[in-house]
C-alpha cells in the first residue's frame, strides 16, 4: 500500500515535470511565432494553464488539504476561464460566419456565389443530370427484361401445370400399387408368421429325429450284429426259399389260367342268354308260321334249315360245355392240390421258424455259459 | 468533511466547464488550419482525459464528504498514476505537431 501511494507522489512530480515542458515548448514556438497560424492562440495559452494547477500542488511543505484545493480551485478556475473565452470567440467568428452567409443569399450576384455555383453546385446539377438519364435507360432496361421475364414465367407456368397434372395422374397410379404393395405386404406378414411356426415344429421335428437317429443308430449296431449271426442260418435256410418260390410262381401261373376260364365261362354264359332269346323269338315265329304255313312252305324250309343250324350250334355248345365240365374240374383238382402244398409250406416255415428260435435259445445260453466262464 | 463537499463542487463544477468547452473547441476545430489540426486533437484528447481525471477525482471527494473511512486509493491509482501523465503526454504530443507544423 506504501509502495503504491509512493509511486503515485513519483508520478505526481513526473506529471509536472512533463507540463513544465509543455509550458516551455509553448512558449517557444510562440516566440518562433506560431501563433500566427492560430485564429485564436489564446485558447492553447490555456489549455496549457490546465498544468499549472498539478503543478502548483506539487510545490514542497504544503499541507494535504491545501494541495487539493489548490489542484480544484485552479482546474475550476482555468475550465472556466476556458469556457468563457472559447465560447464568446466561437460565438463571434459563428456571427461571422453566419454574416457572410447572409450576405451571400441577399446578394445573388456576390462573387464568392458565383465562384461557388460554378465550381461546386454546377458540376453537381450535372452530375445529377447524367445520373437521371442512367436512371432513365436503367428503368427502361429493367421494364424491357421485367416483361421478358413475365413473358417466361407465364410459359413456364403453363408448362408447370402441364407436368403437374401429369404428375397427379402418376400419383394417383402409385397410390393404387403403394395399396396393392401394402395388401401384398400384409399377405406375405402372414405367411410369414406360418412359416416361422412351421419352421419352429420343423426345428422340434429335427430334434425328435435326431433323438430318433440316435436310437437308430444303437438299434442298426444291434441288428448288424444279430445279422452277422443270422446270416449263417440264412445261406442253409436260402436253397429250401427258392423253392418255395418257384412254387408260388406255379400258383401264379394257376391263378391266371383260372381268371381267362372265368372270361370264357362269362362269354359263354351271355351266348346261352342269347341263343335262348333267339329260340323263343323261333318258337313264337313258328306259332306264326303254323298258321300261315299253306303261304310260307319256303319260308317253312328255310326256318327249318336254320333249326338245323341252331341245332348244330347248340351240338357245338354241348361240347364245348363238356370241355370246359373237364377244364373245371382239371382247375379244381389242382387248386387242391395247391392248398395241400401250402399247408405243407405253412407247416415247413413253423418249422423253420421253431428252429430258429432254437438257435436263439441255444446262442443265448452260449453266451451266458461264455459270461460265466469269463467272470 | 464540509471542505470535502466544496472540493467535490468544484471539480464537478470543473468538469462540467471543461466538457462543454471540449465540445465547443471540437465544433469549432473546423475554422481553424488544416496543417494544426493534428496538434488541436492531440491537445483536445488530453483535455478528454483531464476531464475523466475531474471526474474520478469529483466522486472520491463527493464519497468522501459521506463516509471518511472510504477508500481512496483506488481513485488516485487511476487518476494520479494513470491519466495524469497521460493528459501531460497528450500535451506534449500536441505541441510536437505544432513544432512540425
């Protein structure tokens, strides 16, 4: 806090210092004469007196009180000073001026007047003249491309239209596939939504199989296993097969020739129907013919011929009857024989079978007695 | 504290001149010689400042004419260290111009 009130009691010195050598520099380009470009030189005369206040309070031995006093009483005093002369000369040279001014409205042919409309007013109507006409081409100009420009937008207003109501057109059409797209969208949701449960039983699906393919695969160990030992029995079991087959092809081959005697046996029925209807149209055609026989003799004749014919046929038939009386029989004698060769078979697979499990039963016990020597 | 509110009046009163004196001398800078314009506004800058400086000044009397315990420090930090010797500055710079001119 000292060092600072000492810097500014420095400061305070320096500061005087300086406006001493202000005064004396004033006071010597007055005496260079100066002051003969001023109007008014008074007037730095005191702004430079402004200093002599903080000069004065730095003089030695004064009291604090005594030093601000005379620091506020000198700047009042000078400010005032200074205030009174610069506005009473600021007034008079205002005065002054405003005098020629006057005299230069009241005389319009003053010199001074005439220099300045020359110089300075006339070069300006000319300018401002020159400005007109640019103006005047300028909005002549603009009017020309402001039509041009209307002219332009009034096409492209049309042509805007035009598209517009295309584009409505299309936006119209969009509207109705965007509708079909969502329809389409909402189709394929659902779908969706199906195939997720299906693919969600399918994955439980896939699950069970695996589980399944698992056992399996344990089961196949198993039945290879069984098979390896099966195998041996089959090749001895093989050859008595085959001929059980080729007897079932026989039995086969019986069936077929028993399905066409059935055929024939039908045909033959059906022509017995007819030759039936025939002979009872021929009865009532002879109860016909009795009465008119003294008019139809030939008639008689020829009926009597085709009697014989009939009766051919009907001889025919009769052997034909008695073949298949014969086939009939030969047919039943075999499908006997074929059933008793069936049982035969019946009673041999029993057999096999029986052996079979003999087999097993006696693998079974091999194994145990094997298990028991191992442990 | 009676003598401070005097003090205070007077650099108060001591502005208010000064201001209005500034604002005279720049109206009427225009009458004055185009070579001395530069020196007249370095001289008119100096007694802007010197006005700030009546001001600041006025206010720590005027503070002080109501509580004597107020300090003044700061005032005289900035009047007296500060723009005292810039308003002297401002002087000299002016009568440099002058010189050349």
């Amino acid at each position: 806090m000292v060092d600072i009130a000492l810097l500014i009691t420095i400061q305070k010195y320096v500061t005087a210092l300086l406006l001493l050598f202000v005064g004396v520099l004033w006071h010597r380009l007055k005496s260079q004469g100066i002051s003969n470009l001023f109007s008014q030189p008074r007037i730095i005369d005191f702004l430079v007196l402004l200093g002599l206040p903080f000069i004065l309070s730095t003089l030695p031995g004064l009291p604090n009180i005594v030093e601000t006093g005379i620091e506020a009483f000198g700047v009042l005093i000078t400010s005032i000073l200074l205030f009174a002369y610069t506005y009473r000369s600021f007034q008079t040279v205002d005065e002054e001026r405003k005098g020629e001014l006057r005299e230069l409205v009241e005389q319009p042919r003053h010199p001074i007047a005439l220099e300045f409309a020359r110089k300075i007013v006339e070069p300006e109507i000319n300018l401002i003249k020159r400005e007109r006409r640019k103006l005047s081409h300028f909005e002549k100009e603009v009017d020309e491309r402001l039509k041009n420009k209307e002219d332009e937008v009034e096409a492209k207003v049309k042509q805007f239209n035009a598209k517009m109501d295309k584009i409505l057109e299309q936006e119209k059409k969009l509207k109705e596939e965007i509708q079909k797209h969502e329809d389409k969208i909402k189709e394929f949701a659902k779908e969706k939504k199906l195939f997720q449960q299906e693919k969600e039983q399918v994955e439980d699906l896939r699950e069970e199989i695996d589980v399944l393919n698992s056992q399996l695969r344990k089961r196949k160990e198993n039945v290879k296993k069984q098979k390896e030992k099966l195998k041996g029995k089959i090749s001895e079991f093989g050859e008595e097969k085959r001929n059980v087959e080729k007897n079932l092809q026989e039995i086969a081959t019986f069936t077929k020739k028993k399905e066409n005697l059935q055929k024939h046996e039908d045909i033959l029925k059906n022509r017995e129907k007819q030759l039936k209807e025939k002979e009872a149209n021929l009865k009532k055609q002879s109860v016909l013919l009795s009465d008119k026989d003294d008019e139809f003799d030939e008639e008689k004749n020829e009926l009597a011929a085709q009697r014989k014919k009939l009766d051919q046929e009907w001889s025919k038939i009769d052997v034909q009857a008695a073949k298949y009386n014969e086939k009939r029989t030969e047919l039943l004698v075999l499908e006997n024989k074929l059933e008793d060769r069936k049982e035969e078979l019946q009673e041999w697979e029993n057999h096999l079978k029986k052996q079979q499990q003999k087999v097993e039963e006696e693998m079974g016990d091999i194994l145990k007695k094997r298990r028991e020597n191992g442990n | 504290m009676a003598i401070n509110l005097v003090i205070f009046a007077e650099y108060l009163i001591g502005f208010i001149f000064l201001a209005y004196s500034l604002i005279i001398l720049i109206k009427r800078i225009e009458y004055e010689n185009k070579r001395i314009m530069r020196g007249y506004y370095a001289l008119l800058s100096g007694i802007g400042v010197l006005s700030v400086i009546l001001l600041i000044k006025g206010i720590k009397f005027g503070l002080l004419s109501f509580n004597e315990m107020a300090s003044t420090l700061a005032f005289d930090f900035v009047s007296q260290l500060i723009l005292l010797p810039i308003f002297g500055i401002a002087l000299i710079v002016g009568m440099l111009f002058f010189q050349d001119a």
